[in-house]
C-alpha cells in the first residue's frame, strides 16, 4: 500500500504556506514567541540542520528586555527634577539690588529745560517705569493718583479732601474740622479745646470739664445732683423798679446780683410806712410766678414785717408795719421757677 501523498513532507522547493508566511510573521513577535517557533520547526524536522544562531550584541538584548516608552516617561521625568531642582536653588539666591545710575545736568541743560516743556505721549497712553524714579522738584499730578502698594510720606500732606474707605491708623493728627456721618468709638483719652454737639449725647462713665455751659440741664431718674463746693448763679443783674412808702422820707434802695440770687440794700429815711420798699424787675421773665424766698440781713431788717410780692416779670419786697427809720439793713433772695 502506497503511502498517502498527502502527509509526506513537501520538497525543499515546495515549502508550506505556514512556512512562507514565517518571516512576515517574525516582525510582530516577541523574542520568546520566535524561539518557541524556532523549536516547534525544529521538533517537526529533525533532519533539517539546525542554521547557525547568530550573535546578539548586549545593547539589543537590553532593548529587547526593557520597554521603549518606559525608558522615554524615566526621561522626561529626570529632565523635569533637573528643572525643579535649578528653578528652586535660583530662588534662594538674593535679589539683586538695582544700581540707580544718576547723571549731572550741566547749567546750559538745566536753562534749556527751565525754557521749554517737554511732553511724553498722550492722554491715551502709558508711561512705564520699571525702575525706581527719584524727583527732587514739586510735581503736579492734574488728574487722579491712584497708587497700587503702600504710600508713604516723609512730610506732611495737604489737600482740600481727603476719602479714606478701609482701615486708616493715623499718630499725631491735627484737624480743623472734623465730621463724622457714622458712630466714633475713641478708646483712649480725648482733649477736646471745642466741643459742639447738637444732637443727643450719652456718656455711660464719669465725666470730667473745668466748664460745662448748657443752656438747659434736666436730671432724669434717681438722678443727684452733688457740688462739694459752692454754687454760683450769674447773670445780668435785674433792675430796680419803683419805690414806696416803706423807705420814708429821703430813704433808697439799691439791687445787686441775678435774676435768680441777689441782694436788695435798703436805707430808710424818717417817716416810714407800711407798703413796699423797692420793686426788682427781672432781667428775663420766667414763664410763669416763681417762687421768691427772701432773707433778712441785720437787726433792723430782722425788726421788720417783710412780705414778698411777685408774678413772672419781678418781686417786691414790702412791711406790714412800719420799718425803723433812719436805718440800714438789706434782704437776701433767691428765685426759682
């Protein structure tokens, strides 16, 4: 029996497609797949000669060991830390002061300038200075100085206005006239020459003036009111008015003081009678009869039987019976409303 035709081997000449195929195929595998595929031809034809191996040198083993695009990312990443690491020692380094050169006008420089104005660009444009500029004249800014870091002055500034909107801390500070729309709260002490307040006023600790002149002063509550010294009430003095019969013939009567305390020194003549001494007329009547309390200054005002008549615009003092004559004695008085 003939053997199959079909298993034989082909020739030499007639080789399979597989192994036609073989070298397009080795391009796409991997090292290990080819030398899989090497021993597989092997086993199946062990008659054919093994081919020489040819030598690899030991960069392409490496190559063929390790990944191309590890080796491009471990790259990039060292070429980045070089970077970081020069960026950051250059910034530790200490800046650089800027050496400001000066330059000397000569006085035909100087003349030249004085006669002419020298203008640099227009309204629409930018003057940039990147370094630091010194001017050692007066300099007129004809619109708005807007300043973008800190200002700070060596002497005084003056200005018609002055608009502060965040925070301002201010040492010695002089101020003519001075408003504030909003609350003040002062935490240290305040000297104050003028004071005007024509609004209410609270102070919730104690107070301390060597002058307090109020036009009105009301105490409210539980209120008291304590002078360790003595109380003085001044004003325009009153004027006298009209005299009777209780000064007698030849008598006077003079008023010192105020509207609210005084004095009215009587001298009495001969022939006294009942009525009143003297009318005192109050400098500004009160809205309504005060209340008129008067005391006897010496024996011969002591003998008499004084009374008071009064109404809103003045008092008079008066006897009931007739005053010593030829005598001189006076009446204190003191008025509220």
């Amino acid at each position: 029996m003939e053997p199959d035709k079909k298993t034989e081997a082909p020739a030499d000449g007639n080789k399979s497609n597989a192994e036609q195929q073989a070298p397009a195929d080795a391009l796409s595998m991997s090292p290990e797949e080819l030398d899989e595929v090497k021993a597989a031809q092997a086993a199946a034809h062990p008659e054919t000669p093994k081919p020489e191996e040819k030598k690899i040198s030991p960069l392409k083993k490496f190559f063929r060991k390790v990944n191309v695009y590890l080796l491009l990312f471990l790259l990039v990443v060292a070429v980045a830390a070089v970077v970081m690491v020069v960026s950051y020692l250059n910034s530790q380094k200490p800046p650089e002061e800027p050496n400001i050169a000066t330059q000397q006008l000569s006085q035909d420089a100087l003349k030249q300038l004085a006669n002419t104005d020298a203008t640099v660009g227009g309204a629409a444009q930018t003057l940039t200075i990147q370094g630091n500029a010194i001017i050692a004249g007066q300099t007129l800014m004809r619109g708005n100085l807007n300043v973008a870091g800190n200002f700070q002055s060596g002497g005084s500034i003056q200005g018609p206005s002055l608009t502060i909107s965040g925070t301002t801390s201010l040492g010695s500070t002089q101020i003519n006239d001075l408003q504030v729309a909003q609350n003040v709260a002062v935490q240290g002490s305040t000297t104050m020459r003028d004071l005007n307040v024509s609004g209410t006023s609270s102070f919730s600790g104690a107070m301390t003036a060597s002058q307090i002149t109020v036009t009105r002063l009301i105490l409210s509550g539980n209120a008291v009111l304590q002078v360790p010294n003595h109380i003085a009430f001044t004003g325009a003095s009153p004027s006298r008015g009209a005299t009777g019969p209780a000064l007698g013939n030849g008598g006077s009567a003079s008023v010192s003081g105020s509207d609210t305390t005084g004095t009215v020194n009587i001298n009495t003549g001969s022939g006294t009678a009942t009525g009143c001494f003297v009318r005192v007329n109050f400098n500004q009547a009160y809205t309504s009869s005060p209340r008129v309390i008067v005391s006897p200054v010496g024996a011969g005002a002591g003998a008499t039987q004084y009374y008071v008549d009064r109404n809103n615009t003045g008092f008079s003092i008066c006897a009931a019976a007739p005053a010593p004559a030829n005598q001189t004695f006076s009446f204190d008085y003191f008025v509220t409303g």
